[in-house]
C-alpha cells in the first residue's frame, strides 16, 4: 500500500467579517429574528413565532411548513437552513488549518498546507473585532496538531515544514501575551499522531508516522521545555491516523493504521496516573481517518473512516458507540453518507455536525448530517455548496457553524478558498 501521511485534527474558525453582533437575517435586520420582528414587511410574532400551519423559512418571513423562503433549504427536520458561501477566509487557502478555542470566545488557528507548500503563520479570532495575525514568526508546518494547555496556551506538535522535512520543533503560544515560544524538539518528529494535556500540567505526543514511513507507538511527555520518551509506557500496537477521546483521566485510542497499512480495530487506553496501558473491546470494523467525539452521557461516538475490504480501500458510513465503564461496544445507525477525513462539532443544542470529509473516489463531498445523541439517529441538513474535506468548522452561538477552507481532494492538492457559514432560524 502506499506512504499516506495524515494529518492532524483540526477544529477551528475563521472570518474577519464575522464577529458577534454581524449576523443578519437576509433583509438587513439582525440574526436570529426576535421577538416582533418587523423588516420590510416581513413579520415573526408571538414571541419569535409563526402562525399555525407556517415555520420560519429561515431568514424571517413566515411561509408554510413544507417551505423555505430563497436561498434555504427544507431540512429532515422540518426546519429551514443554508450554507451561506462568504468572500471572506484565511489567505492563502489552506487544507489542514490547525485550530483551537481560546479564553472570551477566541480562537487561535495556525498552519496548513497550501497545494504541496506549509503554510507559517498564525491567527487570532476575536468575536468583537475579527482576525488579526498573532505577534512573532512560528514555523511552517502542515499535519500538526494544535492542542490547548492549562493557562490559556496552546501547544503545536510534529506536522512537515519546508522541503518535505518533518518539524521536529514544537512551539507554544501564549494567548495572555500573545507570545510564541520554542518548546523543545520530538525525539521522534511525526505526523498522523495526537497531542494533548493529560492532566496536572503534563502533555502527551502519542502514535504516529516517520518521515521514513515507520508507524510509531511511543509516547513522548513534554516537561520543562524537552521532551523525553516515557519508558514502559507505549501502544501494544504502533499506529498513525487513529481517533482519540479523554475520558475519565485516560486516553482511549481508537483504530488507526499499523507498519503495513492496513486498518486497525483494536483499542487501546492509556493511563497517565497508573503509568501503564491495556488494550480494551475492539471495534467491529477496522478504520482510519475516523473520528471519535466524547457524548455527555460519557460514551464516545465512532463515525466513518477508511477501512480494506478484499485488498482494496473502502470508505465506511457505519458508526459504533463505546461505553468506557462496560468496555462494551453498540451498534449505531449509518451515516447517510459513507466518509473519512470529515470534521464533527458539537452545536449548542448538544447534537452532533458531520462536515464533508471524502468519499471512495477520495473526492470530498458537500454532505452535512445532524446526529441527536439522544435518539442515536441522523438527520440529513443542508449541503454545503462544495465538497469540502480536512476542513475546519467551528460552532457559532445559536447553533450555527462556520466551515473553514479545506481541500477538494484527498491529497490536499485543492484547497478550497472560500467560507461557509451554517445559518438557520
């Protein structure tokens, strides 16, 4: 099979034009309508509400409940919504932006690959006054992982920097100072890897690729600016392209790719507190590319994903929920649309957003779907107005979202110029 190098997850925002209080309804007046909005002739009574027999058709106007007013879609839901394309993005384009929430609603978003070129800068989201590029110079680098850290940091791990050469260097950022700083180098620099706190202060690289193609299982700990190799503390099996979730105090690893390619299914969790690590249930399928998103009631949620079906790739549309306190797994419902490389938020309202991500021609897809942790079901949204994969999104007040860049193709060689913003009533 051939080298894949992957990249890391990425959540994340970005538009100067949006900020708070922009949001319009479409007809100038402010969004969501209120209250006894009055625009244009256009009227939402009662509270925000529509007479009988009539819904919001999304940016104010009162139509009948099987329609939406220009430009909205009729979701499963019943609901009207779109996905508005903005002119506004993070220049140059990029596929792979690495992003992360701040304190006050801010955002730090840092990196990605332009075409075959890492992209070295790094910028700051304000809800009041939009982007602005943070102070000092950071290193060019795509397939990182940015992970926050205690004291309003975040750190930025592995990734490949200029002429293919993968960044050994990772930098912090120190959102009160708006400082960057070297934090030492990996002793194994890596892609396809994760990267995060494991609580009181200590900070973990797990997992991932070589420039050389080996597949790791080590785990380096960042302390006092270096970073060493924990002894006695690895994955059973070395793997890159996984999913991981943080519960409970433990990191739960989950599928992935080992030396050879192929698609694992096995789990495994890692204990910072014990210093050791086991393997747990295994998923029914193996996958790569998944991802893995931790639910309120404590089970994590397992979608798509890459897996290998008689020798040959296959994009997956199953999902599977794990439960940490049985080690047990379910079966959950498919997604509408099979995928990898995808992006998942969770909105306001607690339910889930499936973003794009690629299909089995490794082409990304503009498919949006809604997942209700409470009935295990997937509703189809709005479309986006392109295919979409290893984009950013991130949530906006109200249940709303942004999607952020990202590639049409699966090799990252396409990366989508333009925004998009989720709007519904």
């Amino acid at each position: 099979m051939a080298e894949r190098r992957t990249h890391g997850s990425v959540l994340l925002l970005l538009l100067a034009g949006v900020a708070g209080c922009g949001l319009v309804n479409g007809l100038g007046g402010p969004w969501p309508p209120g209250p006894g909005l009055t625009d244009g002739g256009v009227v939402v009574t009662d509270g925000g509400a529509c007479p009988d027999g009539q819904h919001n058709g999304g940016n104010g106007v009162c139509v009948g409940t099987d329609d939406c007013s220009s430009g909205f879609l009729l979701e499963e839901s019943g609901r009207c919504a779109r996905w508005e394309v903005l002119t506004v993005g993070l220049s140059p384009a990029r596929a792979l932006v690495a992003a992360v929430p701040l304190t006050q609603g801010r955002w730090l978003a840092v990196g990605g690959r332009n075409g075959g070129s890492p992209v070295g800068d790094a910028w700051i989201f304000d809800p009041d006054d939009g982007w602005a590029q943070s102070n000092g110079s950071i290193k060019p680098r795509f397939g990182h992982v940015a992970s926050p850290l205690a004291g309003n940091r975040v750190v930025v791990v592995g990734g490949v920097g200029n002429d293919d050469v993968f960044e050994p260097v990772a930098e912090l950022y120190r959102a009160d100072q708006d400082t960057w700083a070297e934090v030492g180098a990996l002793q194994r620099p890596r892609i396809g890897h994760a990267a995060l706190e494991v609580g009181s202060g200590r900070f973990w690289a797990i997992g991932g690729q070589t420039e050389t193609g080996a597949v790791l299982g080590s785990v380096e700990e960042l302390e006092a600016g270096e970073w060493r190799t924990l002894s006695g503390l690895a994955l059973d099996t070395a793997r890159s392209e996984f999913a991981t979730a943080f519960v409970g105090g433990k990191v739960y690893v989950f599928g992935g790719i080992n030396n050879a390619g192929t698609p694992l299914s096995s789990v495994e969790v890692l204990d910072p507190a014990a210093g050791d690590g086991t393997t747990v249930a295994a998923m029914s399928d193996g996958r790569s590319e998944l991802t893995a998103t931790l639910l309120a009631d404590g089970r994590v949620l397992i979608l798509g994903g890459k897996t290998e079906v008689a020798g040959q790739d296959a994009v997956l549309g199953t999902s599977e929920l794990y439960d940490p306190a049985t080690d047990s797994w379910t079966a959950g419902e498919r997604m509408r649309v099979p995928r990898y490389g995808h992006t998942v938020v969770t909105l306001d309202t607690g339910l889930l957003m499936v973003v794009g991500g690629f299909n089995d021609a490794d082409l990304a897809v503009p498919a949006v779907e809604l997942y209700d942790p409470d009935t295990g079901v997937f509703t189809e949204a709005a479309a986006m107005s392109r295919g979409r994969g290893h984009a950013a999104v991130i949530t906006l007040p109200g249940e709303g979202a942004m999607v952020i860049n990202g590639s049409a193709t699966a090799d990252d060689s396409s990366p989508v110029v333009t925004v998009e913003r989720y709007d519904h009533p």
